[in-house]
C-alpha cells in the first residue's frame, strides 16, 4: 500500500514544484534548471560510482564485509535514476543521496531494521530429508515403438 502511495504522491509534488517554480523564475529558467541538474548529477553519480567500486574492490581484496560498499552503491544508483528524473523533488532526494553523510545514516537505519538470519559460504547445504520425496533409479524397460517408415522428431530420443 505505502507503494502506491509513493507512486501517486511524488508526480503530485513533482507538479506543484513545476507550477510554483515556473511561476516565480519562468518556463525556460525551469527547464534550464532540470536539464543542468540531470547533467551534474551524471557527472557526480559516475565519479562516486567509481569511488563506491574502488572500495568494494577494497573489501573483496581484504576479505571484509561487501555489505556496506554494495548499499552505497545501489544508493548511488538509485540517486543516479532520480536525478535523471525531470523534477526537483527527485532531484533534492537524489542530490542528497549522493552525500556520503546521508548515504551513511541511510545505511544505518536500514540495517537496524534488516536482520540476517543465516548466511553460507562454500557449498551449499545438503538438502534435509522430506517425507515426501522418494529418491530412486530408473531404467526403460520397453523401448519406444516406431511404424515402419516414421522418422524421429528430433524431439524425441532414438
């Protein structure tokens, strides 16, 4: 439900910017506005990109815990699509994700709130027995009949 009303509300408050915005400074100070900050935050979501990868690369070659870097990431990312997203209210969001500050305390919040249960390294673990499940062999007693003059399908095995 919390969804859906994302969904209808940010476009809401997206126009009433528009409006308000364009009222005050004009329709091609808006528009200039939008595109300018589309192309600073390209600009700025590939340079901390490449930092954020560079620090991922870190914690693999240190062997530490990935997790911090790779949600710094998709929060990169994810500013990267807001800020390509004509408006000024994705725009503030994705300006203020790209501050490690706020990418940070976004970081903690979260993983208060995300408990993990289990984690395996290695193999995977041996499936548990299940009353349901027969484990057999099996062998084609009776070959397939074919009339005399059919060719195989190329589905079928021969």
């Amino acid at each position: 439900m919390w969804l859906f009303v994302l969904f209808l509300t940010v476009p809401l408050i997206e126009i009433a910017l528009f409006i308000q915005i364009g009222g005050w400074i004009g329709l091609m100070p808006t528009l200039a506005i939008v595109v300018l900050t589309a192309i600073l935050g390209t600009y700025l979501v590939r340079s901390q990109g490449a930092q954020a990868l560079g620090k991922l690369r870190r914690s693999f070659d240190e062997l530490r815990d990935p997790t911090e870097p790779l949600a710094h990431g998709a929060m990169i990312l994810f500013s990267g699509a807001l800020l390509l997203t004509p408006g000024f209210f994705t725009d503030a969001v994705g300006f203020a994700l790209l501050v490690p500050g706020i990418r940070s305390a976004v970081y903690r919040y979260i993983r208060a709130r995300v408990q993990v249960s289990q984690v395996h390294y290695g193999e995977r673990p041996a499936q548990p027995y299940d009353d349901q499940t027969i484990d057999g062999e099996f062998e084609e007693i009776d070959p397939p009949t074919r009339r005399p003059n059919q060719q195989p399908s190329g589905w079928t095995r021969h």
